[in-house]
C-alpha cells in the first residue's frame, strides 16, 4: 500500500521538478514498502541510499534553476534543502552504524517535509521561472 499518494495538487507546473517529485514520492513508498514487508536491512538500506542520493541530484537541479534564473529566496530555499540533506545523511551513518532503525515516524518526518516544502518553497520557485 503506497504510504504517500501521488497527485496533481503536488504539481508545480514545471515538468522537470514534478518529475523529480513523483520519482522521490515513488522512493519513500518503496522504503516503506520494504519496511513493512519486513526487509532485511539490506535492502532497506539500498532503497534508503537511493532515496538520498536522488534527493541529492534533485536539489542540485533546483538550484541550478535558482541560480540560471537569479531567483531572488534562492538562499532561504536552500538553506531546508541543506537542513534535510544533513538530517537524513545523519539518520543514515546512525542506521549503517546499527544505531537507528526504520520507522514509521521517519516514514512519516519525509511525508510532512517534501508534501509541505513542494506546496510552500517548489510553488513558490516554478512561479518565478521559466516553465520547463
Ligand atoms: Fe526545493
Ligand atoms: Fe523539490
């Protein structure tokens, strides 16, 4: 059962951002679905890597835009994509190390975060520039 759903109220009507959002929507699913059908931590740790690093590539195209376009809050914008990053590489060297667990309160910490920064920082973005 996909834990976060997909849909157009998400979109901010730029083709290359929607499309990055869908992909890490379909990531955190799969995180939890590998969760709940109880994988082993090999394979939850893969798909949690995968999820990092696709958020990674997906923040730099973001800002890539931000700075092509001299977008004025690009520094603010940037700032929760750094807290995130730091947040969740953290999580990550705690759960490798074998001191952190998957849960469903993180499952749900990535839900709130990307649902409420796609609504409020990537709208706010893909208003100011061009559609892509
Ligand atoms: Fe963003
Ligand atoms: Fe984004």
């Amino acid at each position: 059962m996909a834990m976060m759903e997909w849909n157009d109220k998400l979109k901010v009507g730029h083709s290359m951002i929607d499309r990055d959002h869908q992909k890490l929507v379909g990531l955190i699913n799969e995180l939890g679905d590998a969760m709940s059908a109880g994988k082993g931590k090999d394979v939850c740790g893969k798909v949690l890597d995968e999820l990092i690093s696709y958020t990674k590539t997906h923040f730099a195209m973001e800002e890539q835009l931000m700075s092509a376009n001299r977008y004025p809050a690009a520094a603010l914008h940037k700032a929760e994509h750094v807290k995130l990053v730091q947040d969740v590489v953290d999580f990550q060297s705690k759960y490798n190390a074998g001191t952190a667990t998957l849960s469903v309160s993180l499952l749900h910490f990535l839900m709130e975060w990307l649902t409420h920064h796609i609504l409020e920082s990537d709208k706010a973005l893909a208003q100011e520039i061009p559609r892509g």
